[in-house]
C-alpha cells in the first residue's frame, strides 16, 4: 500500500492539444509519429498523448542559426520516410 498520494509531475495532452502548442496540424503531428520523426509519445489506455517536457526537448533539437546550419537539412527532413 502507498503512504504517499501517488502523483504525475509530468503533464501530458492529445494529439491536437500537442499540435497546437507545436503550431502544426494534428495530421503533420500523427505522420511524424508514424515516421518516427517527431517527438516521443506515451499509448495510455489506447490514446495518444504528449509529455510537455518532450515536445519542447523536440521542438528544441530542430532550432537551427541559418539556412546553411547542418542541422538545418535534418529539420526540413523530419516526417519524411526514409528511402
């Protein structure tokens, strides 16, 4: 038996939730999940849903400088399937 109410530090949210807050469209989201491009997600009781800790780690690992930064290709990849 726990002695301490058990908590969830971790906020999480759905799909369009997620898009919204990521400025994408829910579809652009589920195609990245798909691909394995996009950020990583929890199947809770058969739905989807978002850390927010894990979109901004995602959103932040595609910031780029410039155009002619190297990770610049790797961002306009994303959701693309590999051939």
């Amino acid at each position: 038996m726990l002695t301490k109410p058990a908590q969830l530090s971790t906020n999480y949210v759905r799909t369009h939730e997620a898009a919204r807050l990521l400025g994408i469209s829910a579809r652009t989201l589920e195609k990245y999940r798909c691909h394995g491009t996009g950020p990583t997600f929890r199947k809770l009781g058969g739905r989807v849903v978002y850390a927010i800790g894990d979109l901004e780690a995602w959103a932040d690992n595609a910031a780029c400088s410039s155009t002619s930064d190297p990770r610049y290709v790797e961002a306009r990849a994303a959701g693309h399937a590999q051939r």
